[in-house]
C-alpha cells in the first residue's frame, strides 16, 4: 500500500485556485483540515463566505487535483465550511465591533426598486447560512418592517453596565428601522444632522452580536443627507441599484462618484427591472431599455452583479413581507437574486483578502 501523507495532499492543493481570488487554496489559508486513514483522504476546505458562488467548482477542482498527484487516493471527500473575511477599520471596529462587514445599498434616484434589492440582498445571503443584519437607513420612507412582515416594536434590554435596544428579526435577517419608531401616518420632517444621528444610534445603541453582513439601505439621491450618511457610517463597500433607462443610469453615475469621493469601494451594479417576460406567451420584452446596468458597470470599471426581471409576484411579495427568495422559490427571479447575492459576497471577500485580513491556521491531522 502506498503511504500517503499530509504533505502530498497539500502540495495537490497548492494547483487548485480560488476562482474569484486568483490565488491557490493554500497560500489563501483555506485549507482547515487534512485526515488521511488507508488510501481515504478527508480535507476541509474552508471558504471566505458561506455564498459562494462557486463553491461546487472549488470541490470538484480538488477532488481532481488530488486524484491526478496522488493515484492511490481511493475515496475522496472535501467539506466545505465558511469563515467570512473581516474589514479591517478601526472606526467600524469602535462602532460596531462584532459585525464583520457593512454595505450601502443605495441609488442615485427614486422608484428603482432599492429597498427591495435590499431585503432580498439581506435574506439571500442570510438563506445561504450568514449573519445578516440591515438598517432601514431611508429616514424618510422607511418601508423594509413592511417588506419583511415585521409589524412588532424593538424592545429594551437593560443590565446594570448597559441599555439597548433588540433589533427585530425574520426570515433569519436581524431590522432596525426608524419605521419602528414613528407613527405609520406621521412624515419623518428632520434635517441631514438629524437623520445621521439617527442611524448613527442604530448602530451604537443596538444589540446586533455577531454579523457576517450588516446591510444599510440609504435614501436615494445624492444629496447632503447621502453624503453625511456615508460620511457617518464606516462602511466596507457599496452597491449601487439602477434600472436600463438612461434617466436612471445618469443618476446611478452620481450615485458612484459620491462613493468616490469619500473613499468607499463600490462593489457593483445591480439592474433592476431589467425586462419583463409575458406569462401567457412568454415574450420577453425590454420596457426600459437593455443592458444599460452591464455598459454602465464596464465604463465605471466596476463588475455587474446581475439584472432582475420585472414581475408583479416581486411587488405583491413586497406588500404582504414575503421577500422573492422564499415567496418564488426555484423561479427565476429567486435564482438570479441568490446569484446576485453570492456575486456581492465574492465582491466582499476579494476586497477584504486584497487589503489583507485573518490568517487561519491549517491543521494537518495523521
């Protein structure tokens, strides 16, 4: 019987890339585990997200790699685990000290669908195994308690060293919005100091615990309230929602520059409303134009994270708080909202691993 070690087993590894990291498994730290017993090899590779969108490939690059350096591998199994990457910012860090990562998702203007990207963003990545949190930073239409069916009140938890505030959850997301707060039919009248107090407080003063992902939907626009949010919260990266009209496109090209303008890194675009698919003929018909977000996100230099299609379920999911990943499970729109979600999440992990972030130990077991 030929002996196998530890070593042949991760000099396999060394020839099998992370596909979006462009670096090989083992100088990624990737590689948790080893377990040889016989000719039976168990490795457990560990990813920087459990949304990985190319999580299969990874498994099925290994088992080749294994099997083309080490002939007498018989049985071969990988596990797949996830430890998302932090963003390393000493402002988040002092703010909020045990979510991992922060992401805008905001639009240069009104009426493109961003709250809703936001929930279903939020609930994707939370159906693929992460700890999600999101604020309802849109002051002044705040509408995601209703997306996610919440209707109850935060409550107060109070110990003799501090007083916070429990953040509502469901469909495994945790929400605090100022919709919480006020009265449905009173209009929120505040001015921009007012406003980034607020979420300011929603950061500070509730009790998040640990988050892979906390998820800010911002008003639209990129006026004075916009720029002293992003300003106020220290975040990873953003997303920036359009649809294919060029009203809309002219608007979701401010929306970056702002970001650029105080350091944020944009992730990508997402086109919503992309176009429309008849139910009775099956027609698809481009009501908005056709791939305005996929040009826009090639002359920004930044990636195309997916476009959604319009549906009327999308809207009616919206209204009764059943967000399109669990309301339209396997159809389209859930399929592409999941990719969506693991296209942002890789986004994350090659940002935090190209500025450096937590080094795992690999443990070699005989």
């Amino acid at each position: 019987m030929t002996d196998i070690r530890n070593e042949n087993v991760i000099d396999a590894l060394r020839k099998v890339n992370d596909p979006d990291l462009h670096k090989d498994l083992v100088t990624l730290n990737m590689i948790k585990d080893v377990k040889i017993e016989g000719s039976n090899i168990n490795v457990t590779v560990e990813l920087t997200t459990p949304a990985c969108p190319l999580k299969d490939k990874i498994r099925e690059d290994c088992i080749a790699a294994i099997k083309n350096d080490i002939p007498a591998a018989e049985k071969i199994e990988i596990n797949m685990t996830s430890n998302v990457r932090s963003h390393k910012d000493s402002k988040k860090d002092s703010i909020l000290p045990g979510v991992k990562n922060t992401i805008a998702v905001a639009s240069g203007k009104g009426g493109v669908g961003k709250s809703t990207v936001a929930v279903n963003l939020a609930v994707a990545l939370a159906k693929d195994g992460a700890k999600v949190g999101l604020i309802d930073a849109d002051i002044y239409g705040p509408s995601i308690p209703m997306m996610l069916g919440i209707e109850d009140k935060p409550k107060i938890y109070q110990s003799a060293e501090t007083k916070k505030m429990m953040p509502l959850e469901n469909y495994g997301v945790k929400l605090m919005s100022i919709g919480f707060l006020v009265d449905d039919d009173n209009p929120v009248i505040w001015r921009g100091p007012m406003a980034s107090g607020a979420v300011k407080q929603f950061m500070t003063d509730v009790d998040w615990g640990e988050l892979d992902y906390m998820i800010f939907d911002l008003p639209p626009g990129t006026g004075d309230i916009q720029l002293t949010l992003v300003q106020t919260i220290p975040l990873t990266g953003a997303v920036i929602v359009t649809t294919p009209q060029e009203v809309s496109l002219v608007d979701a090209r401010k929306g970056l520059k702002m970001f650029n303008r105080v350091n944020v890194p944009v992730f990508g675009i997402i086109e919503n409303m992309s176009y429309f698919i008849a139910p009775d003929t099956g027609t698809k018909y481009d009501i908005f134009g056709n791939g305005g977000g996929e040009k826009l996100a090639n002359e920004l230099k930044t990636q195309f994270l997916g476009g959604i299609a319009i549906d009327p379920r999308i809207r009616q999911g919206g209204d009764s708080g059943k967000p399109i990943v669990y309301d339209l499970k396997d159809t389209e729109h859930d399929k592409m909202m999941m990719k969506i979600a693991r296209n942002l999440a890789a986004e994350v992990s090659i940002t935090n691993i190209n500025k450096g972030s937590d080094d795992v130990e690999i443990i070699l077991n005989d």
